[in-house]
C-alpha cells in the first residue's frame, strides 16, 4: 500500500469551506493591486507573507480585510477563482463549493454582478477544463445589519440559478446566529440551501442556534459543539455536517496545535465530520495539507482518512447522479490503493 500522504494526495476529494478571497496568494494580489493601481502597505510578497502571524480570528480578519481591495473588476474576481480551482485541482478535487462576500465589496463600489458574474465565470471554465464539478455559496457577513443582508439576498435574486446557498460569516463574536433569522429564512423562501459559521470562536449555544433558529444544512467549523456533550449526541443524530478546517483552527488559536484538535473525537462520536482548507492562502495549507497534517497529528487510519473524504461527497451540495459518480470514484481508488 502506498504511504498515507500519497494515497491523501491522489484520492478524489471535495471541499466544502473554502474563502475565494482566502485564497489569494501574495503573488496574485500583488499583480491585482498593479492592474488596479491599489497599493498594498507591503513591499513585497515575503513582507506580506511575514504579517501572516494571527492571535485570534479578528486579527486574521484586519489583514484578509485589507487584501479584499485588490478585488475591483469582474475580470479580478474570475482571476481569483481561476487560480483556486488549478490549486485544487493539484489535490486531486473534484468538487467545490466555494464562499464569496458580496458585501465586502459591493461596500467598496464594486458592482454586485462583477462579483458574481466574474466568480461564476470562472467556475464553469473550471469545470470544463479541469472536469472539478462546483457550487457557489454567497456569505453573509455577521458584522453588519439583517436588513444590509436581506438587501444583499434580493440583489442576487436574479442569479437565483447560479447560486446554491447563503452563508454566514465574519466575526462570530459579539453576532449571534438569532440576529440573521429573517435573512436565513428569505433565503430558504428564495430557494436555496443554508450553512453557517458557529462554534469557532463562538460557544456551543452558538452551534445549536444555527440549527434552531437558522435551520442550516451544514455548520461551518462547528468545533466547540464538543462543550455540550448532549447537542453532540443530537447532531450526530440528525447527520449535520461539520466542515471543520485544522490549519486554520490552530492558526487562530481555536485549538493549541493539531495534537489537540478534537476532529477525532467527533468523527468518533458519530458525528458527519468533513476536512476543509477555509483560507489557505492565510494559513498555509490547502485540503491535502489538512488531510496530511491531521492524520499525522491525531494518527488518523486508512479508514478514518476514507470515511472524512466520504463525508466531503455526501455531505455536499451535489445532484444524486453527481454524487454517485465521486462516490464510486472514492471507492475505486480505494480498491486500487489499499491492499
């Protein structure tokens, strides 16, 4: 049987919690920032790179803020995507779903269709050129009213199609999920699916309420449900996935280092646990990175390492007929690689 590491790397896998405007290399924001005449306040990529030590998630956010306004043109927006979908495809995924933040541009002067028709774009070259089928989540961002929020759901209405969820993010703390109930259930009025960020920096309250009071498919991290044994025994049982994301949660300080995390322990719970990037370009490591580095951290098994790839497929927004394909997929390789 080849090592884990290279049996990681060549399994197909989905991802689920993914920033577009997380993964920015410093290389590509430096090249928009000159086709937009924006200047960064670094003088070179390495400079930039060296800023890229975090505390918490608000210190992280000053400087993803910051990078944001590179960010002017439909053309930066399809660039920006690009660049992702050729880094995913190097890990072997074959499905994405992918955030972007309206709102953190259309704040800017940015049009909100430069922002999705650009994002879209690029998706549905993707697909063709590098055979990785996609969806597109808009977020939602916790900092700002519900009514900026319900005012950004009905500008996309006329991209009702192209759009397969509405997330929430941005700071958790002080924004509880109950601040976006009416925004959460126009969205489900309007026809589409809904995750949420809860349970990072947020308490274990915060992860219920996005099942109460949001009613998601999918809570996004979701790591600090382990607070209240009980709401771990009921997401467990009603089978809600967690896109937990392991770089980012020790670059943030969420968890001391990846021998702590409690991604283990919750994939033995029962819990629907899938791995995830988030921001990578951030914190220093696409999916395979996570996948690499928490087995080696929390000695995850072949099986453990098939079951969280397993959950990535059925836990995604995908037709019946797709996800059938990428399951068999998953299973092929496994016959293939492990003996």
């Amino acid at each position: 049987m080849p090592s884990l590491r290279s049996l990681i790397t060549s399994m197909p896998k989905a991802e689920l919690h993914m920033h577009l405007e997380g993964s920015l290399e410093p290389e590509l924001m430096f090249r928009l920032a000159a086709r937009n005449g924006v200047a960064l306040g670094y003088r070179s990529e390495a400079e930039l790179r060296a800023a890229y030590r975090f505390t918490d998630l608000q210190s992280f956010l000053n400087i993803y803020y910051a990078g944001l306004t590179v960010l002017r043109t439909e053309a930066d927006f399809h660039d920006m995507t690009s660049a992702y979908l050729e880094r995913a495809h190097v890990d072997n995924v074959v499905h994405a779903e992918v955030f972007v933040a309206p709102q953190a541009h259309t704040r800017r002067g940015v049009p909100f269709e430069a922002v999705v028709e650009g994002v879209q774009a690029a998706l549905l070259e993707g697909g063709r050129r590098l055979g990785i089928t996609t969806r597109l989540i808009l977020g939602i961002q916790r900092q700002w009213t519900e009514d900026d929020a319900l005012s950004m759901l009905e500008a996309a209405g006329r991209y009702r199609d192209r759009i397969a969820g509405i997330g929430l993010g941005g700071p958790e703390l002080p924004h509880p999920p109950r601040k976006f109930v009416r925004a959460f259930a126009r969205a489900r009025d309007m026809g589409w699916r809904t995750v949420a960020h809860a349970g990072e920096e947020g308490p274990a309250a915060y992860v219920a309420d996005t099942v109460d009071l949001l009613e998601v498919e999918r809570i996004d991290h979701g790591v600090r449900c382990e607070e209240d044994p009980a709401l771990v025994a009921r997401l467990a049982a009603l089978g809600i996935p967690l896109t937990v994301c392991p770089i980012s949660n020790v670059k943030l300080r969420v968890f001391p280092s990846l021998a702590a995390h409690n991604l283990k322990r919750l994939l033995d719970a029962g819990l629907h646990v899938t791995v995830n990037s988030d921001d990578p370009s951030y914190f220093g490591g696409y999916v395979s990175e996570n996948f690499w580095e928490v087995q080696e951290a929390l000695g995850l098994s072949v099986d453990d390492v098939y079951a969280l790839a397993r959950n990535g497929f059925t836990a995604a927004f995908l037709e019946p007929e797709d996800r059938a394909g990428h399951l068999a997929a998953l299973d092929a390789h496994r016959r293939l690689t492990v003996s």
